[in-house]
C-alpha cells in the first residue's frame, strides 16, 4: 500500500493526517468494496450511515480507499463531540443527503456507511434515551440519544463512550462512499 493509504491504515488511533483526508476518500468513492444485496436487512450485521462533507477537517468519518473505516471521536477542534448516525436507514440517509444539498449546509456532502454486529444496535436501543427528555435525564451526555424518530427508525446521537464503542465494532473492511450523482436522480 503507498502514499495515503499506507499513512491511513496505520493511524489507528483515529487521526488521519489531514492532507491525506481528501485523497483518501476520493479514492473511496471509486473503489467500492462489494456488498450483499439486501445488506440493509442481514440478521446479524447492519450498516451505519452518516451524511457529512467528503473533504476537509471536519470529517468524522474517514473511508480508506480499501473500504478501511477510521471514525475520529473528536470534532476538528479536539473537543469530543457527540456524532449523529443512523443504522439501517439509507433512504433516510438519502433523504437527508437532499436535504444537506438543498441548504447548503455541507460542503461537497456524502453518505459514509460501514457495518457493524447488529448486536450493537440492539445495544444502543435498550441504553438510549428519547432527545425530548434527554437533558432532564441525561445531564452529562452518557446515553446515546434517539434523535428525530418522526423521520425514521434507529437514528442516534453517540456521546464519546459510545463512539468509542462503535469504533471498534467496525467490521472492516466494509466502508463506502456515495456520492449525489451516485444515489439521486
């Protein structure tokens, strides 16, 4: 493995160097790790979606282009953050993609997915708490937050700790970029 790749694969802590960011993920776009059709509805594994930006310091996620998913726990800043996924869901994720398009609000946006054991999932449902009672009954952000289930099911606010335990259920290496052009018409 050369240049970024090589750099990326060995930064297991989480802290790619960022001038291999944008390479590394545009080289993710492309190279597409296979999948079973139908993925989305494996008994024991299910994919995490998250839409953000595809370059730059404010990834969380960083897909390799060999499918390797490096997930930074911390926000551009160092400050650790809580991170919005979804699992499960890529229409949702589709939608908000639209949506992130239509205001602007990320700059060159895709959606990143790995999966995961669904046992984590079944983990994260049974400890999180709805977002509307979230800080009466969660004041030092511990629990993972269910968050806008009007839109749709299993999507999530992870503080820190549970971050730290979906980096480690990745199951690599199954990472993928899609892009607009990708899934919309």
């Amino acid at each position: 493995v050369g240049g970024a790749g090589f750099a990326a694969i060995l930064s297991l802590s989480g802290d790619t160097p960022l001038d291999d960011i944008e390479q590394v993920d545009e080289a993710a776009s492309t190279a597409r790790p296979e999948t079973r059709e139908g993925e989305d509805d494996d008994r024991e594994l299910v994919r995490v979606y998250r839409v953000e930006t595809s370059r730059g310091t404010n990834q969380r996620f960083v897909v390799h282009p060999d499918g390797v998913v490096t997930i930074r726990e911390r926000n551009s800043k160092g400050r650790k953050r809580m991170l919005h996924v979804n699992f499960g869901q890529r229409a949702r994720a589709i939608e908000f993609l639209e949506q992130k398009i239509e205001n602007g609000d990320v700059i060159d946006p895709v959606i990143k997915s790995f999966l995961v054991p669904k046992q984590l999932l079944e983990r994260i449902r049974a400890a999180a708490i709805h977002q509307d009672f979230a800080t009466q009954t969660d004041p030092f952000r511990l629990s993972p937050r269910r968050v806008d289930p009007n839109q749709a099911d299993d999507q999530f606010e992870l503080p820190f700790n549970w971050i730290l335990d979906l980096k480690e259920n990745v199951i690599q290496p199954t990472g993928r970029i899609e892009r607009p052009e990708d899934v919309l018409p």
